[in-house]
C-alpha cells in the first residue's frame, strides 16, 4: 500500500512539472475583495542583453503605479537586429540579440527577457505574453521561447490552439469572488503579419465552450495581440491637408486622415484608411464576446476608439532606440459592472539620467481646433512638406 501511495505521489509531482507555464496558476485570476481587477499593458520593449535605462525603469514604474492584478507584455520582448541606440545603455550602437550562433542569440534573448520580466517576477506578479514580429525575427524557435516562460514561476504563457505553425495562442479567465467565470483574456499570436485561419477556428471553438459553461451567454473578454488588424481604420475619418489631425498616408494614393472625433481619440502619428472589416472582426462580432482589442507594433501611437461596438485601441511602446511618445495602458475592470471599465494611457516623462522620470496619464484630445487661418497653415506645415518631400523624391527617382 505505502508502494502505491509514494508511486502515486512521484506521478503527481511529474504531471505538475509536465504542466506548461501558467496552467496551475490561472486560476488564481480573479476579482479582489474590492470587486476590481487592474491589467497593465505594456508592449514593444524591443531590446536587447544590454537594456536602455528607461525601459527597465518604465516597466517598474508602471507596476508601482498601477498595482496590477496581472501584467500583458504585447509583443517584440527583443529586437533581433538593428544599429541605433546611443547613449541609452551600457553599450551605444548595439546590434540586438541576433547573432550567427543559435547559442549565443538564445543566451542573449534570455537576458533580454530577464530585464523586462524581472520587476513582475520579483514582485509575484502574474504576467501573460504575446509573441511580436521581432521575436520571431531573432531567429529563437517557439519551442525555446516556451521553455523560457516556463522558467519563470509567475509567467502564464501556455501553448492551446495547436496550431501547425506553431503560434503560441491562449485565453486566460478571469473568475469572480465566488468562482465564475466573470470575464477572459485571448492571447492570439500574430507571428510577422497577422492571425490565421486555424486560430480563428480554435478561437470560435473555444469561445463557443466558454459561452455553454456560462448559461449559453458570452463571457465578456479583450483580445491583446502585437500586430493590429486592419480594422484599426475605422477610427479614421478621410480629410484634407488643412485640417486639424491630419496625417498623411502614402499607401493610399497620397490621402490624409484624422482621428474621427465622433468614436475616437489619443495622439496619433499615422493615419489609416477606413473600410476594411478583417475575418478576425468578423469573428469577434459572431462569438459575440470581445469588448476590447488591444496592440501594439506601431510604437507612437496611443489612441482608443469604438468601432460597431468593440472598442480598439493602440499602445505605446517602449523602445528607447526609437522615437516616443513611450508608454503603457491600464485597464481597472469591475466585477459588479463588468462592462464599463476603465481604460488610461500613461506615457513616459523625463528620464533616468536627468532624475526626473515619471509615468503622467494622458489626457485625450483627438486634435486641436485652429479657427485663425494663420494657425491652421502653421499647425499643416508639416503636412506640406512632407508632401513636398516625397513629391522631389520622386522626381530624381
């Protein structure tokens, strides 16, 4: 009998080391006694074995401010190979982690991750991760960025759609205080462009499973993936050159675009055409229960807006070998309102070198109005010489 029992055991204990990153903790995601549950969302730290200052210090300001129930890092945790940092770290001009040896470029993401995962980690925060376009570009299998994960106790990143490229995709719930299902999280992985077909099934099957355990009801739910859909443009609203908020965009035949003022707001940088309905939406409108889809890729782009319904929203990101604006959006839901959440952008002030660095939210505005034609000419000049530019460009082409 003390045989069986002690065999018993040993068996356990080798199913729960078996277990994939994040399976046994789950579960533990739920509202606090307060009836709250705050998501942070942190995306693009892009960086390399030797990371910027103000990254690390980003991510453990985040943290301290917001006090997160759970952390989601949307993509490119690494740059795999690019000149340009000066000044940032301890190594100007680096080359990201890519190099001609597997060995040294997994030993070089590895310490990548540590830097952007070591505040949640330390803290005992849980974190969920999305794979970027970036990650993918460094050249570490998928199979080598999960045994990464699981290396770290409060990571959640487990591996569900079994889809044959071998896209990392999830879902995370998040239970009430009496242990229901109240509200849950897909983590979809966009690889270097976008979702598929099979993870768009396995995402119907799944949410189809979630709604038949929930009385036949949807349960409530955000999408967080790296690389947006294109869906994104609706949003926008076509304008002229003149107009206040308007940003060119080349890959429409020379057209500008604003922020339509009526569904959306933030600061942007690029403007998108309208129009496009993606499969993905599509599908999302079928489950019926995504209220919210979040990205990241673009890096300067912080702005939020409802489109049929499901608010889209685009982050900042946090590599300091590109441009700001820098920063992250925090989500605070409620368990008696599960609905009307809160939704803030906070971007990155000052800097670690100067001692001033602080994280200041964002307060909204789709763009300023200029009645003065004096003004409106000055706020469009960049547009005018943008489009100067690219017309001279063209002509010694």
């Amino acid at each position: 009998m003390k045989r069986i029992l002690a065999f018993s055991v040993l068996s356990a204990m080798i199913f729960t080391l078996l277990i994939p990153a994040g399976a046994v903790k789950s579960d533990e995601l739920r509202f606090n006694e307060e009836g709250t549950f705050t998501v942070l969302q942190i995306s693009d730290p892009q960086d390399d074995h030797n990371p910027a200052y103000d990254m690390v210090n980003l991510i453990k300001l985040s943290i301290e401010q917001s006090d997160p129930d759970l952390i989601v890092f949307t993509g490119d945790i690494v740059e795999d190979s690019r000149i340009g940092d000066l000044f940032i770290d301890d190594e100007s001009g680096r080359e990201g982690v890519s190099t001609d040896d597997y060995a040294t470029t997994l030993a070089n993401v590895e310490a990548a991750c540590a830097a952007v995962f070591e505040k949640a980690e330390k803290e005992g925060i849980p974190f969920a991760v999305v794979q970027g376009n970036n990650d993918y570009k460094s050249g570490v299998t998928n199979e080598d960025w999960m045994r990464i994960y699981s290396e770290y106790e409060n990571c959640l990143v487990t591996d569900e759609s079994g889809d044959s490229t071998g896209r990392i995709d999830y879902n995370l719930e998040i239970k009430s205080s009496d242990g229901k299902s109240a509200f849950n999280l897909w983590l979809m992985d966009t690889a270097k462009s976008s979702v598929n077909e099979e993870q768009l099934s396995w995402y119907k099957t799944e949410s189809a499973k979630l709604a038949a355990e929930n009385g036949g009801k949807p349960v409530p739910a955000f999408v967080f993936q790296h690389i947006p859909t294109d869906d994104i443009g609706n949003l926008f609203e076509e304008c002229n050159i003149w107009d206040e908020g308007a940003r060119l965009n080349t890959d429409d035949g020379m057209k500008f675009y604003r922020l339509n003022k009526e569904i959306a707001n933030g600061y942007n940088v690029s403007g998108v055409a309208p129009g496009t309905v993606t499969e993905q939406f599509k599908a999302w409108k079928e489950c019926g229960d995504v209220v919210g889809a979040y990205f990241g890729h673009w890096h300067t782009e912080g702005y939020t807006g409802v489109y049929d319904g499901i608010e889209l929203g685009f982050t900042y990101g946090c590599e300091f070998a590109k441009t700001g604006p820098y920063g992250v959006r925090v989500f605070t839901l409620y368990e008696d309102d599960i609905l009307n959440y809160d939704n803030e952008l906070y971007v990155y002030e000052g800097s670690v070198r100067t001692g001033d660095a602080k994280l200041v939210k964002q307060i909204d505005e789709p763009y300023k109005v200029y009645d003065n034609p004096v003004e409106k000419f000055f706020a469009s000049f960049g547009n005018v010489f943008t489009v100067f530019a690219l017309v001279v460009k063209g002509w010694f082409s």
